[in-house]
C-alpha cells in the first residue's frame, strides 16, 4: 500500500521528499499534455504553449521546438538520425523533408508534437521506448499522471489480475493489449500516430512491402546506428551509464561508447544481498578489463525484504510504473541516491526485436495474442483487452503487409508496453534510452533469412567491428 502523505505538493528537482530522499521522483523525466491547468507535483517543470494546450516538460529532459511552413513542432527527449549523421537539431531536420521517411531513421527515445491545419499528431521512437498514455484529450509520460490529470479510478478488475497466480509468477510484468490500471486511459503502440482532438490512433508503419536483406547490409546497418548511438552522446556532452551482462545486447552497446570511457555496473542478486559473484558480473569484469575500465557491482537482495515496500521511493516508483510491476526497485534506488553528475543509461534493449524472439503467430486474433501473451489467456480481461489492441493498432493482414505477425507483436506489445516501463522505472535515476532503435534497422533485419538471424552472429560481427579487444570474451546468451 502507498505511503500516506505521498506525493507532497510541488514536488520536484531540487525539493526534499520524506526520508530525505531528493525531488524529482514522481513522473521523473516526464512530460504532459493538456488542457487544463498542471497537477501541483509538476511545480517545477517547464512550460510550452502548444495550440490551445499546455505541455510540461521535466527540466531534466532536452526539448526542441521547431518550425516550417504551415507547420510547428516539439520533440521531447533524446533523438539523432545515425543514417544522415545528424546529432543536434534533429527537429529541424525532420520538418525539412518528409516526416515519415525521417521518421524512419531516427533512433533515440522521444515524443514528438507535429501542428498542422489545426491538429496535432502525436509520435513516439520506432520501439515507442517513451511511453506515451492518452485519455480524455490528456496525454503524458505516465498513465497515472494522465489518471491524475482526469481523476480517473482504478479498473475494478485490475487488483484480481495482478495478485493472480499466473500473473504473479511472471518475471516480466505488463498487462495485456492497450490497458492501464486506469479507467479510460490507454498507451500508445509502436508505429502508431495519436491525432487530437479526435483522440484518433492511426497507422502509419509499414507503408511498403518487407524487402530481403543480405548479411553485410544489417552488419553494416547495426555499426552505423552504433556509431551513431556514440557520435550522439559525444557532441552533446552526455556522459553514458550502462549495465551489462553476459548476452550480446549489452556488449554492442559497450563497444560503441567505449571511448566515452563510460561508467558501467552489473547487478548480483543473492539472498542475503552480499554476494558480487556470478555470469554476469565474471563477464562483465573481463569486458571492462579489455577496455581499461571498471565495473562497479551492485548487490541485491532477491527476494526483497518486505520492508522494501513501504518507503517513500517503493511508492513513488508504483506510481510511476502504473503498480504493474511490483516493487523491484533496489538498483534504481541505488543509483537515484548518488550525486553522480547526469549520465544517460543506454540500456541493451531492442536486439530482442532484431533477432526474433516469440514462436511463429499464424493467425492475428484474439486467442492467438492472448495465448502468446500467456497470462489468464482465457479470462474476459485478458480477451477484451486484446480485441481492443486489433482495433486500436489497427492490426489487418493489408495493413501489416508481409511482415511475421510474431515480429509485430514482440515489437508492438511487449517492447512497446514493458520495454517502455523498463526505461521509465529507470528515469527514476538517470535519463534513459535504448541502444538499438530505429524503424529502419529493425526492418534491415527482419529482411533477413530466418537462420542468420536467430544465430546473433551479424551482433558478434558488429561489436568486434567496433572493438575488436573484446574477442573471446565468451557470451552467456
């Protein structure tokens, strides 16, 4: 249950919360669109006029406002086109050809807000890693902060769903199709535009047929956005954080910000929260030695002690992730505790939905999605929840054209919905983005014959490219 008391009006950076713990917890790193006035814990995040709406933006987060003719916009967060090598002024050069196409490159972690003819269209990242929640005209960066916004309730059926068994007993937490916890707010899908003031979700990806690629072009393709990822937090003097492990995600990241001599950290977790050893961080030792640097262990206990529940920071973060996904807060709260400048925690995520990972779909339909899904696949909640997905995202074999349905909704439900809480958890510590994210990569794999990959060679490939020191160092995963 959350502490009483929590949040306290006004808080934000630079604000003392409970506990002496420091402001900026609730809604970190976020932003919100409305109508209406703020909520009072947003005091201090900045303001921009947008149409007849108001957007606030947490100080913390680079925004970019930008124009054209007949148009204007606002890009919220971290976004670069590895393709074009454009780093600063990325907004610019969005309104300055065509959007979609633009659109298509640019990796990062964003929302953008295009004005036009008295309409806005609402985008995110290709992997949609910025969460974007909508309801009743509002939109934000947390469905609670939408909920706040309207003074939504709870769903009555969402307190049996998450404390059910099979619910509980899934490692990685989010809830089926489009649903909040919230009544009458929903989150934004990958590859989807919201339209105001018609509260309208329109597709916009793909718009062509899925064409073969050949092995060198995705080796080629996954350095370029590599480099990329590094030129980015180069010339914008961001100083990386990231976390390894002994798979390949992590590693392609290492490789490409190693010359940032980047701080890195691994996590052990043990029952009694002391031990620093395991595959990871025996790996992560050995990567991080074959490129002069170090790496720093972070201990958790697992399971958590009980107590870990009621502090001001557990309740802060189920408020942030919607309390959808319990309460596993150790390592960001680790982090959120240090004065540690302001890193950007590149995360290894999205070669999940490079290489493939869920078994073949067949048919796009309601028991097919929830059976993948694969938690009270046979409840009305977790049934309606996706009849609602195939409508909203418009998920039709003519819209979808020749791609797997198996990489669609990977990439669409579970990258978009848990992929995105995963990076909002973390903003409770540092601004967050993942290392691989652009709609044109993850179609330059797709293309691929199904063998070369599933087989994760062309990520070997790539980060040897990039640092050849870390050959041998042997993978996990």
């Amino acid at each position: 249950m959350d502490v009483a008391g929590w949040p306290p009006t006004g808080a934000g950076p630079g604000i003392t919360l409970p506990g002496g713990l420091p402001g900026g917890l609730l809604y970190a790193r976020g932003f919100l669109l409305v109508q209406g006035s703020r909520p009072a814990a947003l005091a201090s995040w900045r303001e921009y006029p947008v149409g007849d709406r108001h957007l606030y933006v947490d100080p913390r987060v680079p925004v970019q406002l930008a124009s054209s003719p007949g148009r204007r916009a606002w890009l919220v967060g971290d976004a670069f086109d590895p393709e074009a090598a454009v780093y600063t002024d990325v907004l610019r050069h969005l309104l300055t050809g065509d959007l979609l196409e633009r659109l298509d490159a640019v990796a990062g972690r964003f929302l953008l807000i295009v004005e036009e003819a008295g309409q806005l269209a609402i985008y995110h990242d290709a992997m949609g890693a910025r969460s974007i929640f909508y309801g009743g005209g509002v939109v934000a960066s947390h469905a609670a902060l939408v909920a706040d916004a309207l003074d939504a309730p709870l769903r009555e059926w969402i307190l049996p769903f998450i404390t059910s068994r099979g619910y509980f007993k899934r490692d990685v937490k989010y809830l089926p199709g489009l649903e909040t916890p919230f009544d009458g707010v929903r989150q934004l899908t990958p590859n989807t535009r919201l339209l105001l003031p018609q509260q309208k979700v329109e597709r916009y990806w793909p718009r062509k047929p899925l064409q073969p690629s050949r092995r060198d072009q995705a080796v080629d393709a996954l350095v370029q956005h590599l480099a990329g990822l590094r030129a980015y937090l180069e010339q914008n003097g961001n100083a990386p954080i990231v976390g390894l492990s002994a798979g390949r995600d992590s590693r392609g990241v290492l490789a490409a910000v190693k010359s940032l001599s980047p701080r890195l950290f691994t996590f052990v977790r043990s029952k009694d929260g002391t031990s620093s050893d395991s595959t990871d961080s025996s790996i992560a030792r050995q990567l991080a030695s074959r490129c002069g640097l170090e790496v720093e262990i972070v201990r958790v206990r697992a399971p958590s002690p009980l107590d870990a529940v009621a502090t001001p920071f557990a309740s802060a973060f189920r408020r942030n992730t919607g309390y959808v996904r319990g309460s596993n807060v150790a390592w960001i709260e680790h982090f959120a505790g240090q004065e540690a400048g302001a890193p950007v925690f590149v995360r290894g995520s999205g070669g999940e939905v490079m290489r493939g990972f869920y078994r073949k779909m067949t048919h796009a339909n309601v028991t097919g999605l929830a059976n993948t899904y694969d938690v009270n696949a046979g409840s009305r909640y977790t049934r309606d929840a996706f009849r609602a997905f195939l409508d909203v995202a418009n998920w039709t074999r003519e819209a979808l054209l020749d791609y797997e349905l198996s990489d669609i909704f990977y990439w669409e439900h579970r990258m978009g919905i848990w992929g995105a809480s995963s990076l909002a958890e973390a903003d409770m510590a540092f601004r967050a983005v993942p290392g691989y994210n652009s709609r044109n990569l993850f179609r330059t794999f797709m293309g691929l014959p199904q063998d070369l990959r599933a087989s994760s060679d062309i990520f070997t490939e790539g980060t040897l490219r990039l640092a050849p020191e870390l050959s041998g160092v042997p993978y996990d995963s």
